[in-house]
C-alpha cells in the first residue's frame, strides 16, 4: 500500500515538475483548486476517477507541509 508521501511525485518531464498524484497527470494545484472553489471530494472523485480519497488526502498533506517552511507568503491587501 502506497504511503501518502509516495502519492505525490514530481517528474520535470510531467507537467512541468509540479507535484502531482503518482500514476497521474493530476496536479496537486488542480485539486486544491477544485477544493477551494466548492467542489466536494465526491465531485472531484466523479470528474477524476483514477483518484482515490487518500490520494486528495495526500495533496491536502502535502500542501499543509510545504506551507509550513520558513517562506512569508504575503497575501495581497484588500481595500473595503
């Protein structure tokens, strides 16, 4: 069985190094994407189906991991 670290590999050759689900083209950007703009797991699951809820779940962990390096992403500021 595959470990969640294992679900995301990165080929500069495949979708230009972007990290991506392992045995797919799918990037984890691509699902995060799907995730922040209201799609639910069942619907990314439907559209997508050589993905697995581990491996959202993986993207999801990996996403988490890379955000916690030393690097200050500033958020652009809104005016209201």
């Amino acid at each position: 069985m595959n470990t969640k670290k294992e679900l995301i590999v990165s080929d500069p050759h495949i979708m230009m190094g972007k990290p991506i689900i392992a045995g797919t083209r799918i990037t984890v950007e691509l699902i995060l994407e799907k995730l922040a703009a209201g799609e639910t797991v069942e619907q990314i699951l439907d559209a997508h189906p050589r993905l697995t809820r581990e491996a959202i779940q993986a993207a999801l962990s990996f996403a988490a991991k890379v955000l916690r390096s030393d690097v200050v992403y500033p958020a652009a500021e809104t005016t209201a």
